[in-house]
C-alpha cells in the first residue's frame, strides 16, 4: 500500500504519523520528551533526545507498515528554537525554546525602536524574546566566549534533518520565525544579520517547503530505504492552519494545545502597522498572518496539578465549569503564566486571577482559566477580524477534544467554529504544503460544527475590554524577568 509520513516536532512530543493515498491515518505513534528549566526564565530542550524519539517513532511507523516504505516523509516544526553548533555539528548549547524568557530585557529595550520597528517591518516577527535574533543577542551580551565559537546557529528540524540526511538546511517558513529573514526577499537579512554580529554562512540555506532531500543510512531506523525522500514542509503553525481546512482567505485558524494562535492564510508580505501580530511565508506568495499566546492549556495543567491538586482529574473539573455562567461569577484570569506573546509580546506579563470571593470554588477557578485561554486567543482574532473578512474559524489541537471549551471559542468569537475531524493537523498540513496532491485537500466542513451565542458573546465581549484595561493597569507593576 502505498503511503507517506508526517512528522511534527512539537514543543512536547514527536507525532509520527502515516497517512494513506486517501489521506486516512494507518499509523500513529507519538513520544513525550522533557521540557528544562534550569533557572528561571530558561526554556530548554535535549536536541538529542528530541532526535532518538523522532527516529524511535518513526522506527514504530515503519514496523507497523512494513514491508511496505512510505512515500516520502515530510515535517512540521515548533518555531523560534536555537541550537548553536560547533564546527564538527555539535551542539554547543541546548536547545533554546519558543518559551524562553532569558532575552526579554534586550527585546523590550529594542522593541519599541526605530531600529526595532524597522526590524519588524523588514520580517514581519514582532521584537520579542522567542524570537532566535534576541536569543543570540542574548548569548552575544551573556555569553561571547560561546557566541565567538560558534559555527552554525539553527532550529530543531534542522538539527533533526541534518541526522537524518547529514545536510543542513532550513525551509523559508522556519527561517521567517526567526527575526532574521526578510519578508519580501526570502533570504537572510544581511542588516540585521550585521546589527546581531553574525555571518550568512553562520545559517542554513534556505529552500522551499518543497525541497526534498534524500534520507541515509541509519541504525537506529534499520527500516527506512537509504534515499527515502524528505520534504522540508514548514513550521508547526503553518501546518496546522492547512492541515485543518484552511485554504481560503476568509477561514481563520484557531490551535489551543500547550499554547494557542490565531491565524490566517494572506496573499503577500503583509506586517501590521501597530506590530501586533507575525506574518511568515508559507509557500509561493501565501504566508501567515496571526499570533500566538503562551498560555493555553499548559495553564489548565498547571491549576490541576499545582493549585488544586487534582491529577487525573481534569475531566471532572471541565464538566463542573461547565456548569457556571458564563463569566465565571465574576471571576476573571489574566492567564499570563509565561509571559505573553500576541498581541501584547511581553515577556514580564504575568498572570492575575481577579474578583475572587467566599462564593468561588475550584470550578470557578478551572472556567475562568478556560476562559482566560479563549479570549488570550481571541485578543489576536480580533485584530485579524478587523483587517480580513472572516466567515468561519477551524479548530485544532488538545482544547477541541472538550465541546464545551469550543463552543466557549465560538462564544467569544461570535462566529461558527468548525473542528478538524482528526488530532494530526500539523503533520497532514506538512504532507499538503511539501507535495500538494499526495493527499486529498479537503477544504473544510467535514467536522463538528458549533454556533456561536450572541447572548453568550457579549459577556465574553465585555471581559474582554475588563482584561484589557486590568492588563493596562497592572503592566507595570508585573516583574521583570532577571536575565542576566
């Protein structure tokens, strides 16, 4: 039979999955690696242990389906992570996530510049501390000794690529997260590579989402044909905007797993005036407008397991919320546990339950969260709303597995929200944007569809405004992160 693989590199776990001719899943494995956080404001990974679950994954796909081999293999990656290399390939640090925070003194310093905007405006990538230009800023200021050895600065696909077919190489919609490639180009930025110290031939080349490179020998996939085709694809965001049904310019994406986004395809380079959300390429002249929040249901996690103490629980906590008005009974997150990205991007946010009284139990705190999440996401929407015509939103990720959390996203959109009618967006999305056609490109439609409550809406509506205006109130007294 013949079929192909997905990979998505994700910010917790590697996804292997094979799909047929027919775009059906008839494989699925996914490993779990560690997030670490050796002091506060570091957000790290093992590259090399992200590598063993990528092949030990793909080792399990390609037993489950043997003797047949896939296709072709194509990938997904989380965005804005670092790994600086020696010059034997190396790596000299661990790799630096999206969530890292070391940074955040140096890109509010620079953020609000004529150099920072100019930077913004030239890459569409807002000045922020996961972006992998603040994060070698960083390590030039903090760490030159390192800074000075180092050969090569990349991302996690890369990395992953380069053991899989000893080539480094990086497709243009990693590159873009960077802060490092032009919009209009789709190369390195020579004056922003020369602002950060660095050299064009301190990066990966950069190539289409297209671009495929043979794989070679492996022991540790002794199933894998040596030349096996390797599609570079594009990042996790990306992906997943196509892979749930997006294909029009009036359908927004919407993603809630460890964090969140809003998102939407756009024909052409096209920053926001006001810098508040990211414009990355995607393929030929489509890139993606949105933004992402820090804080999706990684906060749901932390309320059970640090606050409530309620592991294995959370099912009931959900159904309880569900029970409440919307609102909460007054009680409101600002659900800032690791910052903020969009729209505010600011590394020092901090999170803030406000309006709790003697009446507010644990299912109070759990609905609040979870309404927290769905207006950090719609914070982004709405910008988006305001700028495109937007008829539908389709639903990915963890959050879609609750009813209720979705049609609480529809609440606060006021718009129908359709879910994707599987959990593999990122990995379908990769296959789609590397070889359109391998898969049918269903559009949308085929999965569960949610209405929105105008009732419902307005309430969301009016905290939305109350969030804003306590955000505005308390952003100066929120700590800043000690980078140093």
């Amino acid at each position: 039979m013949q079929y192909h693989i997905g990979i998505d590199i994700g910010t917790s776990a590697v996804k292997v999955i094979a799909f047929d001719a027919n775009g059906a899943v008839i494989a699925r494995v996914s490993k779990n690696y560690p997030l670490l956080q050796p002091q506060p404001g570091y957000s790290e990974q093992d590259p090399d242990a992200i590598c063993t679950a990528v092949m030990t994954g793909l080792q399990e796909v390609l037993q489950q389906r043997s003797p047949a081999a896939p296709q072709f293999i194509a990938f997904s990656a989380a965005m804005h992570s670092l790994i600086v290399l020696d010059q034997d390939d190396r790596p000299l640090t661990a790799c630096i996530t999206w969530a890292d925070q070391r940074a955040s003194k140096i890109a509010t310093a620079l953020q609000h510049t004529d150099t920072g905007r100019s930077f913004y405006e030239r890459t569409g990538v807002p000045v922020h501390s996961m972006s992998p230009f603040c994060k070698i800023l960083w390590l030039k200021a903090y760490l030159p000794e390192l800074f000075n050895r180092a050969v090569k600065f990349i991302g996690i696909k890369e990395y992953v690529l380069l053991k899989l077919s000893g080539e480094l190489l990086t497709d243009t919609s990693i590159a873009a997260a960077t802060g490092l490639m032009n919009g209009h180009t789709l190369q390195w930025d020579d004056e922003i590579l020369r602002y950060a110290g660095v050299r064009t031939a301190q990066f990966s080349e950069v190539v289409s989402a297209s671009h495929s490179i043979p794989s070679k020998k492996i022991s540790a996939i002794p199933l894998l044909p040596a030349g096996t085709p390797l599609y570079m694809g594009a990042s996790d965001g990306a992906c997943a905007t196509v892979g749930s049904g997006v294909r029009d310019h009036d359908v927004m994406s919407v993603t809630v797993g460890t964090s969140g986004a809003a998102r939407m395809l756009v024909k052409g380079f096209q920053p926001d005036a006001e810098m508040r959300t990211f414009c990355y390429h995607v393929k030929n002249d489509d890139y993606i407008a949105g933004g992402a929040t820090n804080n999706g249901a990684i906060v749901l996690d932390w309320l059970r397991d640090q606050l409530l103490h309620r592991e294995n629980d959370m099912d009931t906590l959900m159904k309880e919320a569900a029970l409440l008005p919307p609102g909460a009974d007054g009680l409101l997150l600002l659900p800032y546990l690791l910052g903020e990205r969009a729209p505010y991007w600011n590394a020092d946010a901090r999170a803030v339950y406000f309006g709790l009284t003697l009446r507010h139990r644990s299912a109070h705190l759990v609905r609040a969260a979870m309404e927290g999440v769905c207006r950090a996401v719609y914070s982004t929407g709405r910008i988006l709303m305001q700028r495109y015509p937007v008829r539908e939103i389709h639903a990915s990720g963890g959050f879609t597995n609750n009813d209720h959390w979705v049609q609480m996203m529809s609440d606060h959109f006021n718009l129908p929200v359709v879910t994707d009618v599987s959990p593999d967006a990122s990995a379908r999305g990769a296959i789609l944007i590397a070889l359109p056609g391998a898969i049918p490109d269903e559009t949308s439609g085929n999965g569960r569809r949610f209405e929105p409550s105008a009732t419902d809406h307005r309430i969301y509506l009016a905290q939305t405004e109350k969030a804003a205006r306590l955000y505005g109130s308390l952003k100066a007294e929120m700590p800043e992160t000690d980078n140093g």
